[in-house]
C-alpha cells in the first residue's frame, strides 16, 4: 500500500509540475505573440509615414495638398487671369512673379469631388491663353489632376 501511495503521490506531483510549465508556456506565448504583433504594427506605421503623400505636385495622378499648374505671360499690366469650374469644391490661387513673367496656380481641395476646371490667363495684352484640368478631390481634401 505504501508504494500504491508513492506512485500516487509522485503521479500528482508530476502533473502538478506539468500543468504549471504549460501554464507558464501559455502566458510566455502570449506574450511573444503581442509583443511581435506590436512590432509589426510599428513597422507598418513607420512605413505609412515614410510613403506620406507629397505637399504640392504639378504631375498627373499623383495626389497631394497642393496642385500647381505654371505659365509665362506678360501684358502691359503685369498680368491677368480668370478660371471657370463646374464644380465649387476646389480653391484656386494664383501668384505672379514680375521678374520671371511666369502664373503659379496652386489649386486646392475643399471637399469631396470630380471638377473640370478651365484656367485662363493672358500672354499678352490681347491674347489669352487656357489650360483645361480635370481634378479629383479625395475625402481628406487630397487633390489630383486625372486629364
């Protein structure tokens, strides 16, 4: 009966034992297991801000914050421009550089939408010239040329 009792006993040890390392594993596990999804979530947001959109772009189908759109043109009063849209979800800004002769549009989303938009500006004192645009605004106000 005593050696029934000893093997009973080293039976409930042993399992004892057993059951605590498999606890210890699981807790262990679970810990890697977040402490490695925590990296890896580090890396993607590292990675979103290394690809953040550019500030201003002049290419197509490429978003960004800005548009620019440059043209030379000179008249007797320095300069003159006007645009036409069928769409009031962008603003449009123009400055003039005397010196160069050259417009700087900057163009910019104001919500969510497809704009055609028609950019004039003189050459000369009689001639106008025109740009034809098609831009699209993304819903955090990001804009993109498209034709």
């Amino acid at each position: 009966m005593k050696n029934t009792t000893n093997n009973i006993t080293k039976t409930l040890i042993a399992v004892g034992i057993a059951f605590v390392i498999a606890v210890s594993s699981a807790l262990i596990m679970g810990a890697v297991r977040a402490d490695a999804a925590t990296k890896k979530s580090a890396r993607i947001t590292q990675k979103a801000a290394s690809t953040q959109l550019p500030k201003t772009t002049s290419k197509k189908n490429q978003f960004a914050k800005v548009y620019t759109v440059k043209a030379s043109g000179k008249t007797s009063r320095g300069y003159d421009w006007t645009y036409k849209t069928d769409y009031k979800n962008i603003k449009v800004d123009c400055k003039y550089n005397f010196k160069a002769q050259k417009y700087t549009f900057k163009i910019t989303g104001k919500s969510y939408g497809l704009n055609h938009l028609t950019l004039k500006y003189k050459t000369s004192d009689k001639k106008w010239a025109s740009i034809k645009l098609t831009l699209f605004v993304d819903s955090q106000k990001y804009i993109m040329r498209t034709a």
